[in-house]
C-alpha cells in the first residue's frame, strides 16, 4: 500500500511540473503562426459596452473581425499610428471583414456603429 502512495505521489508532483509548460507551449504555437487576439475597447458608447461582440485578430497581415450579433452598419477603419489611415470599410453585421495590410508596424483599428458607439483596438503587424 506504500508503494502506491508513494507512485501516486510521484504522477502528481510530474503533472504538476509538467502542466505549465504545457499551457505555454500551446500559447507559443498560436504566436509562432503569427496569430494574435485584439483587445477591443470603448471609446464612446450610448449604452452597454458591445465590446464582447467584436472579435479582431491578426495573422501576418490580414486582420480578421467577427461581430457576433447584429449591431447594424459598422464603418472599420485601420490606421497606422505613424502614416495614418490605411483602409475604410463599412459592413453590415453579424458579417465579418477581412483586411490586407501591406506594411508591418502600429495599427489601430477603430469600430463606428450607427448608433454613435466607437470602440477601438490596437496591434502590431510583422513579417
């Protein structure tokens, strides 16, 4: 019976090693592909924050947005923080846009509703 204890013992303390290294390495893999979350944020809102319903990403250069639920016609501009504006769009939602942008470095992209609301997220573009 102590020597079960014991091996018990041992395959805990390895998972307990072994679990963070784990979690980095899957979170490596997403960034090693050059694929990135945007943190969306409010600018100026009428009411409850719709930050939750845009989802940005970036691959290389393509920027990707998801809007989740309808929010009626959107305007995504990205703007690079030291040329300036790159490329307007105006989608209808719950669609999504797809954006190529040519040249790495700061970007922003903000998000006009047609209610007024403006929410805005930031990344960088590499090679």
């Amino acid at each position: 019976m102590r020597m079960q204890h014991s091996s018990i013992k041992q395959i805990l303390l390895l998972i307990a090693f072994l679990l963070p290294s784990i979690i980095c390495n899957a979170t490596k893999t997403d960034l090693e592909d050059g694929f990135s979350h945007i943190s969306i944020k409010v600018t100026h809102t009428q009411g409850n924050p719709k930050t939750s319903s845009i989802q940005a990403t970036i691959d290389g250069h393509w920027l990707s947005v998801v809007f989740l639920e309808n929010l009626g016609q959107v305007t995504v501009e990205v703007s690079s923080t030291t040329v300036g504006e790159v490329e307007t769009q105006s989608t209808p939602t719950p669609n999504g846009v797809n954006i190529y942008i040519p040249a790495t470095g700061s970007y922003i992209v903000t998000f006009t509703l047609a209610n007024g609301d403006i929410y805005y997220g930031e990344f960088e573009v590499e090679d």
